[in-house]
C-alpha cells in the first residue's frame, strides 16, 4: 500500500478528518478495497490482564503497542460471564435472552417466561462475511461457532483441567520435576487454577495455537486475497498453569485478599451458591498468590504469540491494510470478593479488553472511556469492512464513537444469566435469571426472574467503590437509584 501524507489521504475522499486529543488524524469510511481481519480473542482475558489497562504487572508489550497504534476501550462489557452465551452473543449482536442460551448446563426444571419469547435461531454475522467472498477461518478454539468457520484446527492441552498429564510424556516430566509453585486446586470442583508446569514454552498449548496461527496467516497471505482469520485461545482458561519462564512474582501483584468480614454484606447467592462453586476464601494467601501469578503469566504468553502473529503480518506486508482486533469471552475473578472464575458480575468478570488497530482506518492512540458492550463488537469490524449492519439487532457500530461524531453511548450496558440453567447443582437451585445493570457511576445485580421471591441484590458506586466492596442495596437511602436502574432493565428486556 502506497505511503501517502494526511493531507493527501484527506483529498482522495477515502477519509475525514478530525481533531483528537492526538492531533490530526484520517479514519477511513472505504468500501472499495475491504481490509483484512485478524481477530485474536483470548478464553477467561479480564481487561486488566493486558498491561495497557493500567496493571504494571501485567506483561503484554506487544498487545500494548498495538493499542498504542490504534483503539482502546476502557470499558467493554461482555452480555453474559460465561463462554458459549458470551460468544454467541458477540457473534449475532443479539442479548442472550432473546436468543435464549442464557447460561451452559441442562435445562431449568421450570422454565422462566422470557424463554416463551426467545428466538433461537438468530443469524451468524460472520455469515455475511461469505456474501463478498471471504470465508472466515478459525484456529484454535471454536465454542459456539462450529459451523461457521473453516476450521484449520486446535491444539490439545498436556494436562486437563483437574491439572493432571495427558500421556506419558507429561506425565514423566511432572514426576521428574521439583517446580518451586505447585499445583493448586479450588475445592468442590478441583479445577486446577493455579501452577508452574515442567513444560518449555514452545511445548505448550498456547505457544503450538500460535505456531499453527502464523501457519495458516502465511498460508492466507499467500493467496493475496481478502481473508478473515480468528486465532482463539484457551488460555487463561482453566487449567490454569504457566511455564517457570512466564510466572509472575505474586509479591508484584497488587490486588485485594479476600475477606469474611467483606463478604458480609454481600448477596445471599454469592455467600452461600457461588462459595460453594469457586470459594476464594477456602485458599490461603500463599495459593492465591499462585494463582495469580499464573494467571498473568498465561495472558503473557498469549502475547507472545500476538507478538508473533504481527510479525508475519509485517513480513507479508500486510500491516497496513489489516485490522488487528484483541478481545475475550468474559473475564475471571482472582479471589476478589471471596470468588474464583466466573458467572458474576464484578468488574473483573465483566469487563474484558477491546483493542483494535489498522493504519488509515483507525486512529492512533485513542482511548475511549465511554462504557460500549461487546454486542458492537462484530457490527463495528461490518462498518470497517464496508458491510452494511442489519437494523434488527441489537448491536451498532462503534465508528461513531472512535471517529468522535458522539461522546455518549448507551444509557447503560447489561449482562444476565440464568443460573437455574446451570451444570453445576449448587447453582441451580432456588435461582433463577440474573441481571446487571451498569451505568458510568452505579452497578445493581438482582434476580431479575419471576420464579425467584427474592431479589438477593448489589448496588455499587462504581465512582465511590470501584472495588465494589459495600453493597448499598438495603439502604434506604438508594431506594430511587434502584428503581431507576430496574426501570432500564426492564426496558432492555422488552426491546426485542
């Protein structure tokens, strides 16, 4: 691709320009010559994961820099804190209630009425992909997209997700070894969600994703056609585990320890349903610090394959007419508030990184601090792709933001669940749908379900408490802060 100045680019039509807090800079609006997409998408990735979103422990050069040379969302709120909903969410720009896979388990024993109205057949966006001639491809994980992507494969884990060696080979290695971090496991369900493994980096699961991504990313450039490559990773998904030259110290991870005396004034659910699912509070300070280090460590990997992935890009000279886009499914506590993995709505499960970057098309260097929903996501790469978004869903593109047309977004971002759909038993009973409501300043969680008397609530002051450590839902005082905030959620729910 020819280099041509910004005044010039200006003059051919292709962009407008605006004033940032960067200077000037062209956003392009083509239609004729679509870019190529390489989309990376992590399994578990909480936005503070990623270096750029403010954690210094957080080792992801590379994933940073191209934030640095394109788009970052502060705050992206997935519609659902579980994978296969998540993603089917993303893939549609629908609400996973009307589409009506709110949660991953076995069918509730009474089915709630918003089911009575879901459309379950709601259309693949990627499809439309097809339509001007590029064929998505994936690598790598597929969850609810198996029969939409030409697959180029996945790459199996050593261990499963009790931590335990697939094959003898492994298993030797894990005998053999003398690892300083051991394995630790959450209590009622022993997942392993946390240890160093006597593996080499390049024996890995993540590492032989990212040999087999720069494999069919050389094999696509070859073709010198358009392509649209998705490279998804399991990591940090459980088990979570990390070669010795990829831990991070946990004395340089700054986060808070869970607490009894915190966990008081939380909802019943989280106290009693969720402890029992993944409870932070049954580890001491010397495992979830394991944990924790582990789990940067995992994202870090990850970024060594992005690392990767870019340089072949820029080999093939592809870098400049590619749009780089890293995102996640949901996030993963890390102890927080007296939990492990998912299925709540905390921050640090809800909010996941967003960046997206191609020269000309997307300027440098911007942050946008307007909270957006992960339902834009696919709408956006249609807009940057000179596909035309549907009207009857419910995501829109996020151009409008990033070209700076509009400051404010939604009124607010929403997530749910329904636990009563759940497979794990603990979870399933006397529950039901639950629903976050999330403005800039205010966060209020509650069974939002006619089958359930009690609204087991949370309302946080995300300005006050952004940890979200006092729960303001029994004051009478934030009466009419609840009402408002149900009276959105109640409008969100009959807009389809």
């Amino acid at each position: 691709m020819k280099e041509i100045n910004r005044r010039e680019f200006i003059k051919t039509g292709i962009g407008v320009s605006l004033i940032g807090s960067t200077g000037l800079y062209a956003i392009g609006r083509r239609k004729s010559k679509r870019p190529n997409i390489l989309w990376i998408m992590m399994d578990d990735g909480r936005a503070d994961a990623v270096g750029c979103y403010g954690k210094s422990w957080a080792k992801t050069p590379n994933m940073n820099r191209i934030a640095g040379q394109g788009v970052r969302f502060a705050i992206a709120i997935v519609q659902n804190p579980v994978c296969v909903p998540s993603r089917k969410s993303m893939k549609s720009g629908h609400y996973p209630h009307t589409f009506g896979v709110t949660a991953m388990g076995k069918p509730a024993s009474v089915r709630p009425a918003y089911m009575k109205k879901a459309k379950p057949n709601v259309d693949n966006l990627l499809n439309l992909w097809k339509r001007v001639g590029i064929n998505p491809v994936n690598v790598g994980k597929r969850h609810a997209y198996q029969k939409d992507w030409v697959s180029k494969g996945d790459k199996g884990a050593l261990i499963d997700f009790l931590g335990n060696p697939k094959g003898p080979e492994a298993k030797e290695k894990i005998e053999k070894s003398k690892n300083k971090y051991g394995r630790v496991n959450i209590k009622t369900h022993r997942w392993m969600i946390g240890g160093v493994v006597p593996f080499a980096p390049e024996e890995t699961q993540t590492w032989r994703l990212g040999d087999l991504g720069v494999e069919t990313l050389k094999e696509l450039a070859a073709r010198e056609e358009r392509f649209f490559l998705r490279v998804s990773f399991h990591a940090p998904h459980v088990p979570c585990r990390v070669p010795a030259s990829y831990f991070i110290d946990p004395e340089k991870i700054a986060l808070p320890m869970p607490t009894e005396e915190e966990l008081k004034n939380k909802p019943r659910f989280e106290r009693e349903n969720l402890r029992i699912y993944a409870g932070g509070l049954d580890l001491n300070k010397e495992q979830i610090g394991i944990c924790r280090g582990t789990y940067y460590g995992m994202v870090s990997l990850v970024d060594a394959q992005v690392g990767r992935l870019v340089e072949c890009l820029k080999k093939a000279g592809l870098i400049n007419n590619t749009i780089i886009a890293i995102n996640s499914d949901q996030g993963f506590q890390l102890g927080e508030h007296g939990l492990w993995k998912k299925r709540v709505f905390y921050e640090q499960n809800v909010c996941v990184p967003l960046i997206m970057s191609c020269p000309g098309l997307l300027p440098s260097g911007k942050v946008i601090n307007e909270p957006v929903e992960m339902v834009d996501f696919v709408p956006t790469l249609m807009e940057l792709s000179g596909i035309d978004v549907p009207r009857s869903i419910r995501g829109r593109s996020l151009m409008p933001l990033i070209r700076g047309e509009i400051r404010e977004w939604r009124p607010a971002c929403f997530s749910e669940i329904d636990h009563s759909y759940s497979m794990y038993q603990e979870l399933r009973e006397g529950t039901g749908r639950r629903v976050m409501v999330r403005t800039k300043e205010w966060k209020l969680i509650y069974f939002m379900d006619e089958r359930v008397a009690d609204k087991n609530g949370a309302l946080y002051n995300l300005k006050k408490d952004g940890d979200e450590k006092e729960n303001l839902y029994n004051n009478p005082q934030y009466k009419h802060i609840i009402k408002y905030l149900e009276g959105l959620a109640e409008k969100w729910d009959k807009e389809d």
